[in-house]
C-alpha cells in the first residue's frame, strides 16, 4: 500500500459490466457529480450509448488517457480491465456491482459521497502485479495476454490426469499428474487457488503459486516462488478427442485449446495497475467480512 496520494484527478474515464443499462440512474448521477466538479469525462462501450450519441473507446484507451478510470461491475469486470493495462496507466477506482467484490473498494453510494476527497487525490494506492502469459506452439509464440488473477491448465469438459513438465527458469521444479494446475499471482490467490486447497498470499508478496489440481501423489503440494522467476509448463499429455481438449483458462474469462508439446510460461510483467484505497491496512477485514475467514 502506497502513501495518501495529492494528485488531484481531472480527466476520468467510466468502464461498466455489460449489462450496466440495470443502473442507468445510478451513471447518469455519479456522471452529474462529476461533471458539478468540471472533471473532463469518457465511456467505455457499455456506458456511451446510455449517455452520448458516439460508440465510446476502448478500455486500454481510457486506461491510457485519463487520471482515474471508475469501474461499474463485479469481480470479473475488474479483471478485464486490468488485463488492457497500459505501461502508463490511470488510476482504478473500481465499484461493486456484482455478487462478491473481492477486490473492489467501493459501494455504490460510497464512491458517491467520498469522490469530492478522491478526486482531491485523498486516497491511497494498492499496486498489484500483472501475469505475462504466452503460449507457445512448435518453438513459437502462438498467444499471449495479460492476467491479474490466475492461468489455469486443466482437461476441459472432461475428468481425467494430465501429465505437465514444470519448470522454473530452465530447471525441472518436477512432471504434475494431476487434474491441471494453476498459476496465480498472489492476487489470485483467493480465487480458484485457494478453492484447489493453495494458500492465502497478501497481496503485497511479489509472488507466483502453483497450485495442482487433484494430483495423483498427495506429496505434490502448492509452492509460492518468488516473482523475478519465469514458469514454464509444457503439455506431455495428448487428447484425441478435439471435443475435450486440454485448455489454458486466463482468469476464468479467456481460453485456448492446448496441444502435446505446446509451452505456456508465465512471468510478472512489466506493467501493473494501481487500485484506489480509502483506508491504509484494510486486507484483513476484507478476508474476515468477504470469505469468512478467521469467523
């Protein structure tokens, strides 16, 4: 967690769930606050026909052109902004409109009554590290994306072990027969991780950890490596059956079908977001009152 910033935000962008036109009261009031304090104002393409006549930009635009991009949605909307992070990004002030809001800050009404201190810049910041996940196929980059939460290889559709070569900057960590396994960032350590049996990772441990999916030795445990290590994970397993292939899942909203011998390796990338915190230490009580934890 960073220090209260000072930075006064003038050019804010709004990024919404898709099916935002539920709330359309809800945007066009935080939109009349914004534009009461004179702030220069952008849609995303869920927002602008609710309130423009033009088509609106891009997520990785709004992330590139303005101090603070507010994000309508739950969970999974956060994440999909975060992966069209820019080297140079704005600010997020992401609100809860979905089912849980892990890693939201912000209630509806709240971000209404506290944006005259957040656009004084009366806020802290919460850095948190981005995965680089690249795939490659016959020695070559075949894809690659972004992920905040987690890469996820497992059977698709289908119950049955897979065999997966780890290694860790070029050293053999060991083969995984397993159901699949998963890479988070610490991040995605509460999420399909923690429900696999990893642990819980505070955000601020530049971290990666691998989790197996109901592995065939239950010696093979979860393992938390530092950052600066690149994973590789190659694919020794061949299913022939184009129904059911093997599937590399990036935070539970991207997938791409696996082959025998494709690599997917996973860094932290260069580039990261900034959330906005209205409170300094406030990770704990977001375990106890959002997973129970500690109850």
């Amino acid at each position: 967690m960073q220090a209260m910033s000072n930075n006064r935000i003038r050019k804010v962008g709004i990024i919404a769930k898709s099916n935002i036109g539920e709330r359309e009261d809800y945007v066009r009031q935080l939109i009349e606050e914004l534009k009461k304090r004179k702030i220069e104002i952008m849609y995303d393409k869920n927002v602008a026909p609710l309130v423009s006549k033009n088509i609106g930009s891009t997520k990785s635009t709004l992330l590139a052109r303005n101090d603070m991009v507010i994000v309508l949605g739950g969970d999974g909307t956060l994440l999909k902004t975060a992966r069209n992070a820019p080297q140079k990004c704005a600010l997020i002030a992401a609100v809860n409109m979905g089912t849980l809001g892990f890693l939201t800050e912000f209630a509806p009404k709240d971000l209404l009554k506290k944006l005259g201190p957040v656009l004084k810049g009366n806020f802290f910041t919460d850095e948190r590290m981005l995965l680089r996940v690249t795939t490659y196929r016959n020695g070559k980059k075949f894809h690659t994306t972004l992920s905040l939460n987690d890469a996820v290889i497992n059977q698709g559709g289908f119950a049955r072990l897979i065999t997966l070569k780890v290694e860790i900057n070029q050293r053999l960590l060991g083969n995984f027969h397993a159901d699949g396994l998963i890479l988070s960032s610490a991040t995605g350590s509460t999420g399909h991780a923690l429900s696999a049996g990893g642990p819980i990772v505070h955000p601020r441990l530049d971290s990666f950890i691998l989790t197996p999916i109901c592995p065939a030795k239950l010696s093979m445990r979860p393992i938390v490596i530092p950052s600066d290590r690149q994973v590789s994970v190659k694919v020794e397993t061949e299913w022939r059956r184009e129904r059911k292939p093997i599937v590399l899942t990036i935070d539970g909203q991207i997938t791409l079908n696996l082959r025998r011998d494709d690599v997917v390796r996973v860094r932290r990338s260069s580039r990261s977001i900034h959330m906005i915190r209205m409170n300094e230490h406030n990770y704990y009580p977001v375990l106890r009152r959002k997973l129970n934890w500690g109850e």
